[in-house]
C-alpha cells in the first residue's frame, strides 16, 4: 500500500487533522451530515443577534416579527444555501474560492475584510460573556473581567486553532444544552408574563416594518454567512452542505430572535443571559452564555486564521493564534468601541459572497475540470466589492445587504461578459 494511501486512510479513520488551507478537500476527509448540521447550527448560535431580537420585539407585534424572521430567514437561506453548496462541491474555503474569482491579489481584499471582521466579532464576543460574568459574580471588577477575558480568548482560541475536529467537539456539547436550556428558560418567562405571547409582543412600539425587520434579521448574521464555505467544504456533497446549511441557520437565527425577543419582553435586555438570572437559574445563565459565544467564536477565529494565511501565505494554525491575541487583548475596546464599524463592514461581506457563487456558476465547467485560470487581479470583482459595499451603506431604500448584491452581481456579470467577448 503507498504512503499516500495509507494517509487517507488514517484521515479517514479520525487519527490526523488536515486544515486543508491551500487546497480542496479531498472526499475521503469529507464529514457526514450530523456532524455538519451541528458546526453550522453551534455557528449561528450568536449573542449579537439576541440584540436584533430585541429590536425586532420593540419594534413588532408578533405577526409581523413572526413574518420578518421568515422573510429574513428565507433570502439568509438562499444566500448561504448557495455559498455551502459552491463550497460542498468544489471543496474549497472562502479564500481559495475567492483566488478564482477575485484573482491571486485581488483575493486580498475578500480575506482581509472577513478576516478583520470575525476577528471584531470574536473579540466582542469574549466581552459579552466577561463583562456580565463578572458583573453578577463581582460587582464587575476589573480584574476578574480581564481573567474572565483572558480564559475565554484562549479556551477559544485554542478550539479554533484545533481545526475542524476541535469545531465538532465543542458542537455536540454545546448546541444541545444551550437550545435545551435557552428553549426552556424562554418558555418559562413567557408563562410568568401577563397573557400570551402574543399579548407580550403587543407592547411594541410599532415603529418597524416587516421588511425592516427582514432587512434587521438578514444583515444580523450575513456577515458569518458568507464564511459558509469555510465550513461546508467537509460536507459529502453539494445536496448536504445546502440543506444542513439552511436548515441549520433558519433554526439557529430564529432561537437567537426569540431569546432576544423574549429577554426584551421579560426584562427590558436583549440576551437570554439576563432571563435566566431573573429566574436564578444563575449557573446555567453562565454555562448558556458561555458555550453559546463559544459556538461562534471559535468558527469566527478559524475563518479569520484563513484570510490571514492567504494574505501572509503562512500556515493556517499560526494566523489563528495571532487573531485569537488580537482579539482577546482588543476584546473590551472592540466591545465599547466598535459594534458600529462592524454593522457597517457585514455590508461589505455580501458582495464578496454573491460574486464566488456567480465565479462558480458562470465558470461551473473550468470548476469541475480544476482548469480555472487564476489571474492576479480581476478588476471587475474588485469594483463590484467596493461599489457593492458603498451602495449597501448609503442607500436607505430596500435592504441593505441585497442593494449592496445587486450592484456587486452586475458589476461581475459585465466583466466576465467582456472577458469572454475577447
């Protein structure tokens, strides 16, 4: 039996972890589809978006929150549907797809802005679980908020760092005691509210519209979404990584909207944190908020160690740990400082994602042959990213994360038009 053989076959088994950085993965490394519904479910399981329940909760009744949340979910899934399927086919991460479509240099700047992104979001992460940690634990010391810190980065630095088989561990831990117990505490604050849940939900201001609120749910995880291949790469086929792709962010989004929601009603907050202290379900409070951050952050890191290492050209496993400092040092800044750049920087993801689904389809049969010509920059991409993410930031009409699609989808669609007519 050759050497190469004898090493797929000892991947295959479990005993080695490839992180597969610079090229596909190969079928043998590929998981089954529990396992993928599990990482991409622990992925969506992101205390910011509670914030947006809490704002889609002020600003609707429970109709029209019900009807954004599945109008949101709808154009979330076919976006992120699309991008797990390019990735489950093809193999290849966010930044080898985006050498094909944005050229070998003009990868640059798709893996720098997902990279600067999860690493903003990773640190914010880590405060939001130290900071009211500490707060009920301490009086909110300073001290115990920088050990709670300091813990937290390298518990999740070092997950990310493990690659994909760490990723699985802490997916079936976590995703089924946070969703048990956050479904749990929730139905508990609805039954000490005042009425039904519909009753609860008509103190909302009504100042939100139904697109609105759509436009709320979509960019609140679009960002993550579009390092969807990152993840769906290991998925046997492309029929897997879409549908443990969609299904697995449609549930995972809705229960952070409801925890949001419900925290809102229940104790004027936006986390299911402070529900559960409110009903002195003290530790489980700590061990839902915790892995519940845990479960994004780490896929956060692990997205950012791959932008680094296509910008550097360095191995994976060393960019993850240099993210996983920056943003555990930067944590409590990023946290107070920076929520505002960042919802502005999830506007520039979706053009990046829109033009490696259209690389794949406009170029299926290069994708499949592995003949695909890399240049260093394809301009048309470029602009498309550019034009895209100020379009998505300056228009007020629609929805922002889809203007910015649009502009970025034409502007791709017009230089492969041209590049074939020469």
């Amino acid at each position: 039996m050759s050497e190469k053989m004898t090493t797929a076959n000892s991947a295959e088994q479990g005993s080695i972890d490839i992180d597969f950085a610079e090229c596909a993965v190969p079928k043998w490394s590929r998981r089954r589809f529990l396992t993928m519904f599990m990482i991409m479910l622990g992925f969506t399981f992101f205390s910011a978006s509670m914030w947006v329940g809490q704002e889609m909760a002020a600003g609707l009744d429970f109709w029209g929150f019900i009807k954004a949340l599945l109008l949101g979910g709808a154009i979330l899934g076919v976006y992120t549907g699309l991008l797990g399927y390019v990735g489950a086919e093809t193999g290849l991460s966010l930044d080898l797809l985006s050498k094909r479509a944005f050229g070998e240099k003009g990868s640059y700047i798709s893996s720098a802005l997902t990279s600067f992104t999860q690493i903003g979001w990773f640190g914010v992460g880590i405060a939001m679980f130290a900071i009211p940690v500490a707060r009920e634990l301490f009086g909110g010391s300073t001290a115990v908020e920088w050990v709670l810190i300091l813990i937290a980065g390298a518990c999740m630095t070092a997950s990310a760092y493990f690659g994909i088989k760490s990723l699985t561990i802490i997916s079936y831990i976590a995703v089924p005691l946070v969703a048990v117990l956050g479904t749990v505490a929730m139905i508990m604050a609805v039954r000490q509210g005042d009425g039904t849940i519909v009753d609860q939900f008509a103190v909302s201001s009504g100042s939100l519209s139904v697109i609105g609120g759509a436009g709320l749910a979509i960019g609140s995880f679009v960002s993550g979404g579009t390092a969807t291949p990152n993840f769906t790469r290991f998925a046997k086929n492309g029929k897997q990584g879409t549908i443990a792709t969609v299904v697995a962010f449609f549930i995972g989004n809705s229960l952070m909207f409801f925890f949001g929601a419900i925290s809102y009603i229940f104790v004027g907050g936006n986390d299911i944190f402070e529900v559960m202290i409110r009903l002195n379900l003290f530790y489980l409070a700590i061990l839902v908020l915790g892995l519940n951050i845990w479960t994004t952050n780490d896929n956060a890191l692990y997205t950012a160690g791959l932008g680094l290492a296509n910008i550097f050209n360095k191995r994976k496993k060393p960019m993850v740990l240099i993210s996983g400092i920056i943003g555990t040092l930067l944590s409590v800044w990023l946290y107070y400082n920076f929520c505002g750049w960042l919802n502005i920087l999830n506007c520039t993801l979706p053009p990046v994602g829109i033009i490696l689904v259209l690389s794949y389809f406009m170029n299926k049969k290069a994708y499949d042959t592995d003949t695909f010509e890399i240049v260093t920059v394809n301009w048309f991409a470029v602009a498309g990213v550019i034009l895209g993410a100020i379009v998505a930031n300056v228009v007020t009409w629609g929805i922002a994360s889809i203007n910015g699609m649009i502009v970025a989808a034409l502007c791709y669609v017009i230089g492969e038009m041209c590049k074939k007519e020469k």
